[in-house]
C-alpha cells in the first residue's frame, strides 16, 4: 500500500468511526427522551440532554475530522489536523452549557418533587443504552489512540461520561424506587451536573494545551528512542528537539550535531538519512527539519568517531538522549548547545 492509499484508508477509517458514533448517538437520545417521557425524572432529562450534546459534539467532531484529513496546501502549509483539537475543547464547552439546564431543572425538583410513573420501564431503557454507550465509547477511544486523533479520543471519552452519568442515574432512581424519596430525583440530577461540568473543563484544558502546542513527553519519548537505537558513530548529539502532532501527521524539528570536518554533501545524506529513519518508525512523522551544526571541541567526549583529524579530547561515553535534555530549550542555558564536556 503506498503513501496516498494509506492516506485515504486512515481518512475513511476516522469518518466511519465519528459516523458510528454520530448514529449511535442520535438513536440513545431518543431512547433516553422516550425514558423521561414516560417517568417524568429530572436525573434522566439530565441524563437525555447530555446525549443531546453527543450529538451536537459528534456532528462536530465529524466535520472536524473530515477538515483535518486534507492535505497541507498553500493557506494551510502545516495541515488542517489541529482542528480537532478545536473539536474537544468545543465538546468541552458544550458540555459545561449543558450542566447549567441540569442545574435549573434540578433545582425545581428539589423544591417541588413529584411521583415518577413507570420507573421501572424507564430504568430498562436507561440500563440498555448505558451499555450500548460503553461499547460505542471504549470503541471510539482505541480508535483514537490507533489512529492518533484528538477529535475521536475526545468523542470516545465524552461517552464515557455519559456511561458513567447513567450508572449515577440508575443507582439514584433505584433509590427513589426503594424508599419513596422523590426530592432524591433533583439531587441526583445535581449529582450529574457537577459530574459533567469536571468533565467538560477537562476537554477544554486538553484542546487548548495542544492548540498552544505544550510539551508531550511521550512524543519525545518516542523521538528520541529511535534515534537512540539506531544511532551511528557521526551522529554525536541533537538538541533543542520540539515536536508535536496535528491530526494524525506529527511534526519536529531538532538540532543534529555532525562531525565538522564532513562535507556539505555528507552532512546532507546524514540529515536525509535521520529524516527517512524517523519517518519509517513513527507513523504519522511527514515533517521533519533538522538543522545540522557542526561539533566543538566540548564534544570530543561523546564522539567516538575514529579516526578524528580535529580531535581535541578523547571519547568518554555516548549521551542519553533523555527527552527533558535534549527537548527545546533544554541544557543549562536555555537554548545553546550543552556542553557534556564542561
């Protein structure tokens, strides 16, 4: 499979999983509808508008995965995958307007409780897309890791809420069945409010500390093994290392230090080397710059190049490339070079 056809199949893939979860979406709102229809519970209308907001924010985020599939282009040269990044903090703030209609009802409840007819009907519907959710959410969510999108982890994890706010639900109103507390209906739906209002600002956080780009470890974790692992002898060092992911592409940049006496044409091959390693071993890496400089004599110690006409000291060790180290700024000083010879 080449390039553009493993492109196309990873597009297909991402759509059909916010598709599913779009239909599926909209089918257990109606179902949780029907549920609050039938008993008249504020804990299950608090339950039935957060699938409402399923849908809202699954209709978003298949949108967003359609946008962030296209190529890069002439307005948009690093991509289009960040949108979906924009997607979860979305879902984020709709969650968050929807805790405060809970609240309102909710709270008239408290006040003025009333009898729930055909609550056990209500429960076995609640109860089945409960576990209809689970399957959708634990689905969506190693859809998102295996395909590295934001907008499907997201979508994945916000249904999950869901399963957790129904289970809150069903616990509460199997206790208004037992002792007759109607009042019980309103605290619960404040129960779910509180629950999705944490949930939501969580999705808010994560989308704007990676719109900001923040530092993922485990990315430079990665980064760094495998040019760790398959390290050659004029590769002494790389620093001010960044990187992070844009929809299913990730991209980096690096300072790779190179023996000085090497050619400009062997310094070249060095770099297109790394850069086809990296891109081979770390699905998704289609950008990759690296900017060469050449070794100073503080560096003799981690070179064990041989032999070294420009030699100054002798070779000590090779480096750990540990990702707080090398990642931008990193070192002493904030940006220069380290000097693993001082």
């Amino acid at each position: 499979m080449d390039e553009n056809s493993g492109a196309a199949a990873d597009k297909r893939r991402r759509l059909a999983m916010m598709a599913l979860s779009l239909g599926v979406s909209l089918l257990l709102a109606a179902l949780k509808f029907s549920a609050f229809l039938l008993t008249g519970s504020s804990a299950i209308l608090s339950d039935a508008l957060e699938s409402i907001i399923n849908v809202a924010a699954g209709g978003f985020g298949l949108w967003s995965v359609y946008i962030a599939s296209k190529p890069p282009d002439a307005g948009h040269p690093y991509g289009h995958g960040e949108i979906e990044y924009f997607s979860a903090g979305f879902e984020g703030a709709l969650i968050v307007l929807a805790s405060g209609v809970i609240v309102w009802e909710a709270a008239n409840r408290l006040v003025s409780p009333i009898g729930l007819p055909k609550l056990d009907l209500g429960l076995i519907i609640l109860g089945a897309t409960a576990l209809a959710n689970l399957w959708l959410g634990l689905t969506l969510i190693r859809a998102g890791k295996k395909m590295n999108s934001a907008a499907i982890s997201a979508d994945g994890n916000h249904v999950l809420t869901d399963v957790y706010t129904s289970g809150g639900v069903i616990a509460g109103l199997l206790l208004v069945r037992l002792t007759g507390w109607y009042f019980l209906d309103g605290a619960v739906a404040f129960l779910v409010a509180a629950n999705i209002v944490f949930i939501g600002f969580k999705l808010i956080f994560m989308s704007s500390s990676r719109l900001m780009r923040a530092y993922d470890p485990e990315l430079l974790r990665r980064i760094t093994s495998i040019i760790a692992q398959n390290r050659k002898t004029d590769w002494i060092h790389i620093h001010r290392l960044r990187a992070w992911s844009s929809g299913r592409e990730i991209h980096m940049d690096f300072h790779l230090v190179l023996p000085r006496d090497l050619s400009l044409e062997d310094a070249h091959h060095e770099v297109v080397e790394v850069q086809q390693l990296l891109k081979s071993q770390l699905p998704g890496a289609e950008d990759v710059m690296i900017h060469v400089e050449p070794c100073t004599d503080p560096e003799c110690p981690i070179c064990s190049r041989a032999p070294c006409r420009v030699r100054g000291k002798s070779f000590r060790d090779h480096p750990d490339l540990c990702p707080s180290e090398v990642a931008y700024p990193g070192g002493k000083d904030s940006g220069a070079k380290p000097g693993p010879g001082e």
